[in-house]
C-alpha cells in the first residue's frame, strides 16, 4: 500500500479546498476523503517498528505537511460538531463522525509517535495545538454511536482506543518547559479555565471507567485484542493523569481549582478499580516487554501516587489533601499495589524511586494535624479489617515501611483520642541542677492545633 502514497499526495494537490460542503464539490471531498483514509491506514498498520514508521511517516505526512494539514482542517471544520455540516448531507457525500476524527487526529497521532519533527511541531506551534485541543474537547463530549466504524462493526473498543490515544497526544504538548504549552489555548479551546479542569478529570474519569469495562483478557499477550486494548487504554489512563497535573503546574489556581472538584478523590478510585486487573501477573514473556508488561501497567498506579505527592507538596492546605486522601482510601491502596516476587524489582531502586514508596515516607509528618488524625483513626480500623497484611508482607521494603508508619500512626491516634482534660503529655526536666518541673497539656489541640 505505501506505493499508493504518490496518488493519494497528488489527488489532495490538484483541487483547491472547498470553502464548505455543497453538491458541487462532492466528488472533491470524497477523493480527499479516501486518499486521507489511505495515508492514515498506511500510518496505522506500523506496530512499533520505530525504523520503519520514521521512514514511511516522513514520506506519508510529514514531507507534505502543508498539503495534508489544511485538509485536516477542512474534514474537522465541516463534519466534526460542533460545525457548519447540513443536516442532510447532498447526494454521494458520506462521511462519518468516525471517519472525520480519524482522518483529524491519527496524522498527528503518527507524527508523534515516529518523528521529533512531529513532537517539535506539537510542542512549538500554536496553530497545530489549537487545532488538536479542539478535538480534544470534541471527542469527549461525543457518544458511542459516534465512534462507530463501518468497516469494524461491533468494535466496542474504538471510543476507549481514540480517547486513550488523546491523552496521549495532550502529553506530547508539553516538554520541560512550563511555557512549551500555553495554558491559555487549552482554556480557549475548552472554553475557559474552569471548564478546561473539569474536562481534564473527566478525561480521567472515563479512562479508568473504560479500562474496567472491557472483558477480562483470556490470554494475557500482545496478540491478544482484549489485553492489547487494555494496555493502550490504561496508558492512556497514566497520560490523562500526568497531563492534569501538568496543568496544575502551569496555571496558578489551576491545581487548587483541581481539588476543589475530587481530583484526590478520582485518582485514588482509578486505582482502588483497577489495581488487581492491572497487577495481575501474565505467567509468560508479556510480563517483561517494555509497552504491556508489569513495569509499564504499574506505572499508571504511580503517576496516580505521583499526582498525591505533588498535591500534598504543592497544595495551599496540604493537610486537607492527605486528610481527603486517606480518607479515600490511600493506606487500602499503597498496602493492596505493593510489588510481587514475580516483578523482580530492583530492591534500592524501589526505594528510591518508586512513587508509592515516597508517598508513604512522606505521610508522617502530617500526622500533627487535627485534621489528618480524624481521617487517620477510622483509615487505620479499616485496614485491619481488610487483611492486607499478607499482600503487602510480599514486598519487604513497603512492609518495613508500613510497619514504621503505622507505629507511628498509631501513636499519635491514641494521642488524638484522648478525652479533654487529661494530660496526655508531660516534660520533666532530667538535670540536676534544675528543680524537676512538670508541664502538662491539657488536651492534644494544645499542640496539634492547625
């Protein structure tokens, strides 16, 4: 099929765009149509072959960029809502939803994927992140039907497969500086800040929701259609996460906005949800490849530990984010995820570098606020009526560290759970030269007042 790419360049060359859809220039739309639907399936059947797909990428979108682009355009323009399309289309034209967004999104998809030309150009032009966030919005507001492809029916996979690939992409926009992309087209596209946050976690909300409703894979293989879906769709997942905490990086008030409407809360069910069915072992030579093994789905429950741990470091009440967090299930969950014999992880590389890891390090020091002890006590009651013991006994530095924690943990409940009036703590000077003096507190708000 690659022979046909000079065809289908030429056929986009030699007729100007329409300015819109009328009866006369229907057979222009539909050669366009189907020579775009070519390129985009030749991009599409690459795999992961990085050699190959550089080569035929360049050749099939990024040598004839200005040809393609506009055209990109046109089909979002025209046949992508919100737009212009009559409600009855004139006679020969025919073209899906489906067909729009894919002939909008996957040349830029390709790009990316294959060549630094194409990351270059989604991190540095405004024109093409414009046109891409636009989508953005668009895709998450569209239902199922509209994700149907004629050539693929019964496909329940689409919609999960295009609005993980989304993610993806939104991901590409950013680099290491926090002006490689301008905050303000994702709020103009979305249609302001607020509306730009809550489509972030939704964002987020349907990937979790889409990876826990497709069927449980029989085979745990790259070959496999089920599982192969599921591993695209929860790196999606990991992508829409680090892309909303990106967000909160880059707009003051953004991050604070994000919690304000349960980013903590959304977070941790994604990982209460799919902790078990991402961690489930393979028991064959998927578990180590670098895109569908453990490594890779475990890191969508660390980008979700990630995002906590900047939170609490970030946030202008960090004591509300921990008390929230452990409310919703942040101890089930860091104790429930901890590494299995067959990962064969790096012992001081977890320690060090491991997401989960530093959040639970972290958690003690905010265990003299008020506010984190009474989300603390009843956390820890439901810990031990859980049994988790022996799942988080299989990592050994989670359960060295957990066993610190929760000593720790404990001693201050009990400091908290004190009735008022009884002195809980007391100082006596040991020196000998100073007459022994007692102090007494009368209640634990006297020092863990916040």
């Amino acid at each position: 099929m690659p022979i046909l790419l000079p065809v289908f360049h030429a056929q986009l060359e030699a007729h100007p765009i329409p300015d819109g859809i009328s009866p006369e220039v229907v057979p222009v739309i539909m050669l366009a149509k189907f020579s775009m639907g070519g390129i985009v399936q030749i991009c599409h059947n690459l795999g992961n072959n990085v050699i190959l797909g550089e080569r035929l990428v360049h050749d099939a979108v990024a040598s004839k960029w200005e040809i393609l682009f506009p055209w990109m355009q046109f089909f979002s323009n025209n046949f992508l809502p919100p737009s212009q399309r009559p409600p009855i289309l004139p006679r020969g034209l025919s073209v899906s939803t489906y067909e729009a967004l894919r002939i909008t999104v996957h040349p830029l998809s390709a790009l990316c994927q294959f060549t630094k030309v194409g990351r270059k150009l989604m991190r540095t032009n405004p024109i093409v992140q414009a046109f891409f966030f636009r989508a953005w919005v668009i895709v998450d507001g569209l239902n199922g039907d509209d994700f149907a492809d004629p050539l693929r029916p019964g496909d329940k996979n689409l919609a999960a497969l295009i609005r993980a690939n989304m993610c993806s992409l939104s991901v590409t926009c950013l680099d290491d500086t926090p002006a490689s992309l301008p905050v303000s087209i994702v709020a103009s596209a979305a249609g302001g800040i607020f509306p730009m946050v809550s489509l972030a976690l939704r964002y987020i909300r349907r990937m979790a929701k889409e990876v826990a409703n497709m069927p449980e894979p029989q085979v745990r293989k790259r070959e496999n259609i089920d599982f192969s879906a599921m591993t695209v769709c929860a790196t999606g997942l990991a992508q829409a996460i680090l892309f909303m905490q990106s967000l909160g990086d880059r707009e003051s008030g953004c991050q604070e906005l994000l919690l304000r409407i349960g980013s903590i809360r959304t977070v941790l069910h994604a990982i209460a949800t799919l902790w078990e069915r991402l961690l489930t072992p393979a028991g064959n030579s998927s578990d180590n490849e670098p895109d569908v093994g453990l490594a890779a789905r475990r890191n969508v429950l660390y980008m979700a530990y990630r995002y906590i741990g900047y939170s609490m470091n970030c946030a202008d009440d960090s004591a509300t984010v921990i008390s929230q967090a452990i409310r919703y299930g942040l101890l089930e969950c860091l104790l429930r995820t901890g590494a299995l014999p067959v990962e064969r992880v790096d012992t001081a590389r977890r320690f060090e570098d491991d997401h989960d890891i530093q959040l639970l390090k972290e958690l003690p020091r905010f265990f003299v606020f008020q506010k984190v002890l009474r989300s603390l006590g009843p956390a820890l009651q439901r810990v031990n009526r859980a049994g988790l013991e022996a799942r988080a006994s299989k990592d050994p530095i989670l359960w060295e560290l957990w066993q610190a924690v929760d000593s720790a943990a404990r001693i201050f409940t009990n400091f908290h759970d004190l009735p008022e009036g009884v002195p809980f703590y007391r100082y006596q000077c040991s020196s000998p030269t100073v007459r022994s003096t007692i102090v007494y507190f009368s209640s634990p708000t006297e020092i863990l007042h916040y």
